[in-house]
C-alpha cells in the first residue's frame, strides 16, 4: 500500500516539474504524501490497545469472571453538581456550607464507584486482582484497624486506589459531643497525611450515621464530600437501598475489607460476584474521585 503511495507521489511530482516551477504548485487535498512517524505511531496505539485487551481478557479468566470487565468512560471535562439527597440534610445544611451527603453521582453513563470500608482483611490476592483487572476504588480507613499494616494500604495506594477518612476508631459518631467527633475525624486526616502523603477530602462515617455535629467537624477537617452508598456487596449477597433493587447509572457500591473470619468467602470472591452483576447489566467501574 505504502509502495503505490510512494509510486503516486513520484508521478505526482513529475507531473507538476513539466508544468512548471514547482514550488508555485498546491497539491491537492489527499494527494500530499503519507508521513511515516504519524503512521507509525498509529500502528504502535493499535498495539497497545490490544496488548491492553488481551490481558485484560486473561486476567478474567484467570480470576474467574464470566466475562471481561467493561472500561469506564473517560470522566467528564466538567465535573457534576454535588447535593444532598433528599432526606439525608442535617439542620443548617446549606446554611452552614456542610459537605454533601449523597449515595448516587449525577450522571447518565452506565457506572458504578466501587468503595471499601474499615481495612481489617489485607488480602494480598485482592491487590493483584484489581491491578490485574485495572478495577478502580476508593478505600475508606480506620486507623485501629490500619494500623496492624501501613505498609499493605501504601502498596494499594500505589497501586491507584485513594484513602479516604472513616474515623480513627470507627464509633457510633452521633453518640459523641462535636469535640469528640472532631478528633476522631481531624485524627485521622492526620494519620492519612502522615502514612500517605495527602490529606483526604472524603469522608464516610461508621454505619453511615452522623448528625450535624459530624459534618460541621468534618467541615473543620477539610473534608468536602461524604459519600455513602446505594448497594452493599458481599460474598455471597447483594443489599439495595433504593425499592426496585437494582443498579442504577453513578450508584455508590459499598463493600468492607473482610475475609474467611467474617464471610463464607474472601476479598476475590466478593469482588468477583461485585463485577460479574455489574459487567452482565451493562456497567462498567469508574474511579469515584474523578467525579467529586
């Protein structure tokens, strides 16, 4: 192909010297000469993405996924307005600047936001699996638990996973005065800072309680959104929020770091039956921090 290319161009360029001086001549359009470095280059990406395809393909066989994942759109220029769901306000909520609370993103693509709570199982196979998969989440972290390995949360944040704020000891949080609630929340924006390097912008309180004073200290703390959930996942059942028990576009997924100690399975066994309804409905996993 690129040989009859080269052969037109050589006729082309005769042509125009019988005509005259050629450097007055335009050619016409598509009759300029193809470029090797673009089309090279092209060739390269076509690679790429099916080198990224193929082992995308074995690592769902390998983990034993009745179907490839599907990949997530490319996040919008413009990210969506946040608010709180109805019902979900606290006195003042506006008022006072609280962070959002809300359980579903704004958004019509067919996505999910994976995210995981506490951090007691530090499975490594689970690690592998969602590099392997390229599966985004978001971890949300308690430091009683965290703290037995830093080193298994900074491997994950390496990985591309982000940490996120979910108290230092995980208490019933409306229980506490606003002092009480604040060190638990500043505390471990600290020990995220400290450990990790960045100082969250997201956090989750335990059970998904909190009242005013909650959100007024996570305000304090820096945190800008509160996330909680639509779905809950598990090893061998799915729990919904909404009435018609399904999954909608930008729902929330929760889930917790747990193994064979608290579930009838492990870390891959909850992921695997996460992607497998979600890939045979039609969704794909997006990266929650991309969106807030």
């Amino acid at each position: 192909m690129r040989t009859g290319l080269a052969v037109l161009a050589l006729a082309t360029i005769a042509s125009a010297c019988g005509q005259g001086d050629s450097s007055e001549v335009t050619p016409a359009g598509g009759q300029q000469a193809l470029k090797e470095p673009p089309a090279r280059a092209l060739d390269a990406y076509a690679d790429r993405l099916r080198a990224a395809h193929a082992a995308r393909v074995a690592a769902a066989k390998r983990w034993g996924l009745k179907r490839v994942p599907l990949t997530a759109p490319p996040p919008p220029a413009k990210k969506p307005e946040i608010t709180t769901r109805d019902g979900f306000e606290v006195d003042g909520h506006r008022r006072l600047g609280l962070p959002p609370v809300f359980t579903t993103v704004p958004t019509e693509e067919k996505i999910l936001f994976l995210t995981i709570d506490d951090g007691d199982e530090k499975d490594p196979a689970f690690l592998r699996m969602m590099s392997e998969l390229k599966i985004p989440y978001s971890a949300f972290l308690s430091d009683y638990l965290v703290k037995e390995d830093y080193g298994y949360f900074k491997e994950m944040r390496d990985r591309g996973a982000g940490l996120h704020n979910h108290t230092l000891h995980h208490p019933y949080l409306p229980a506490l005065s606003y002092a009480r609630q604040k060190r638990e929340i500043c505390g471990m924006q600290a020990t995220i800072e400290e450990r990790y390097g960045k100082r969250p912008t997201l956090f989750r309180p335990p059970y998904g309680n909190y009242d005013r004073n909650t959100l007024r200290a996570a305000k304090a703390c820096g945190i800008t959104h509160v996330p909680l959930w639509n779905e809950e996942v598990f090893v061998d059942h799915w729990e919904y929020r909404e009435w018609d028990r399904g999954l909608h576009p930008g729902d929330i997924v929760l889930s917790h770091f747990r193994g064979r100690e608290d579930w009838k399975g492990t870390m891959p066994d909850m992921i695997r039956r996460f992607l497998n309804k979600a890939t045979a409905e039609g969704y794909a996993v997006a990266r929650l921090e991309d969106y807030l």
